[in-house]
C-alpha cells in the first residue's frame, strides 16, 4: 500500500473543522445554529450531511450524525436546526455550543428532499414535524422552487406552540425579504398546527389532510397526482400514515434514480 496515497485519501474525506458563528435557543428542546461554510462546498437545498464534534479524550472517535442543513444553496453560512437530547451522546454537548467554537462538518451532502427526485407538478407540498422542518428551511428560500412550481405549500406541526418559533419566524422574515419577498408573494403558504396545547390549529397534519381542511384553508383543490408533489419530513409514526395518504391519492413514491410525484426523508427523524 502507498502510504502517502492512503493518508491523502482518508485527509480527503475527513470532516472538515468549521466555526460556529451564531446559536438561537427557541426552546428547552430546540435550537438553531449558523456555521461557516468550507470554500467549494456544494449541496442541493434539501439534503442533510453528517455533522459533529471531536470525541472527548486520547484518541476518541468524532461524535457525528445526520443534519438537514436548513440554509439554502447559495448562503454564504450554513444554517442548522435541532432537537436538545440531555442525554444525547451528541446532542447532549452540542446545544452548548457558542459563536466561536469548532464543529465537524462532513464532506457529502446526499439525500431525497431535493427537486431532481420529483417530476414536474404545478404544486409542491413541504409536509413536516418538529425539527423536520429543517430541509424545507432550505427548499422555500430557494429560488429553483419558484421557478418549478406555481405554488409551495409548507406545514408544520409540534407539540406545543413555542416549537413552531423557528419555522414561523423563518417564514415571515422570508415573505418580507428585500428580494425574495416579491418572489414568494402569492406562492408561499404556510400551515401550521399543535397537538399539545391549545391553538387554532389543533391536530395532526395526516388529520387535516384526511378530513380536507387543509385544502379548504389554503383554497386548493385535494391532492392530484397529474399536477401534485410532495415532500415528508419529521417523525417515523408521521412519515409511514403521510406517505399511505399520498399513496392513497395516486401519487407514486421516488427517488434520485427514479423521480416521482413524492419523496420522503428516511435518514431523518425529528
């Protein structure tokens, strides 16, 4: 074996070292964070790559898992959002995090949440839970969804009500953006519920999907497959019961090889 060709190759796929610019604590349970972003790095909004910290100790292995990366394709910093675990092996450490630090990030964007795994439609759905809000945070800021589909519908739905903090607030800073805000003006719908506390919305998103509220409050028609697609994110219970709604109105599931009228987003669970 040449050596130096193998330690050139494992430098070339060892996470890179990023600074950590700004952390937003929304709740007990969540947060958000802004990191730099390595020269040459390329992802496609919607896709999640492996992120961390170094291992405490001699010799210890880095801590990395699964994010969605939350910014859009052309930011300059990448943005992330994420659940607190106390007794989180990663997560445990990484909500403490401050503006300074160092967090691992990974080389290889991939994943389902992007438009090259859908076939063309008229409308996307962005149907989220909880930190699965994550990917669309990405998606809805990117001016490629506009340019594919006339209208672009994002739900969100948490326990309680201070969880929907980031996504509202994402929304409504988009919708009054500069440049972006005459983009999304009239395209962008945004729908929201609770299941734990008391709000307008009450109820999961397969319920309002199941009973036609959703349709009726955003004044579209039900779900067609000849103009409809779809993208899942958040919990297993909420991907499986999303996923045989979708496949219940006729829309076939894809992937990057095979595009489709929906996809979902295995690797993540939020």
């Amino acid at each position: 074996m040449n050596l130096n060709v193998d330690l050139k190759a494992r430098s070339s796929s060892a996470p890179t070292e990023e600074t950590v610019l700004s952390v937003t604590h929304w709740t007990d349970f969540l947060f958000s964070f802004r990191i730099t972003r390595p020269q040459g790095f390329r992802f496609r909004s919607g896709e999640f790559v492996m992120l961390g910290l170094a291992g405490e100790g001699e010799n210890a292995k880095p801590l990395m898992r699964a994010y969605s990366i939350a910014s859009p394709n052309w930011d300059e910093e990448m943005e992330f959002f994420s659940i607190k675990v106390p007794d989180g092996p990663l997560t445990s450490r990484l909500q403490k995090i401050q503006p300074g630090d160092t967090v691992l990030l990974g080389r290889k964007p991939v994943g389902t949440l992007v438009m090259d795994a859908l076939k063309p439609g008229r409308n996307l759905y962005l149907f989220s839970t909880g930190t699965g809000f994550a990917p669309f945070a990405s998606v809805i800021r990117d001016p490629e969804t506009y340019e594919k589909f006339e209208k672009v519908i994002v739900t969100h739905t948490c326990r309680e009500v201070a969880e929907l903090d980031y996504g509202k607030t994402l929304v409504r800073e988009l919708q009054e953006h500069e440049y972006l805000g005459e983009m999304v003006e009239g395209r962008l719908f945004y729908f929201d519920s609770v299941t734990r506390e008391t709000y307008p919305r009450m109820g999961r998103i397969t319920s309002f999907i199941q009973s036609g509220d959703l349709y009726k409050e955003l004044g579209l028609p039900q779900l067609d497959p000849a103009i409809d697609r779809a993208m899942i994110c958040g919990s297993m219970d909420m991907l499986k019961d999303t996923k045989a709604l979708m496949e219940a109105a006729g829309l076939e599931e894809g992937s990057n090889a095979s595009p489709g009228e929906f996809v979902v987003e295995r690797a993540f669970v939020g």
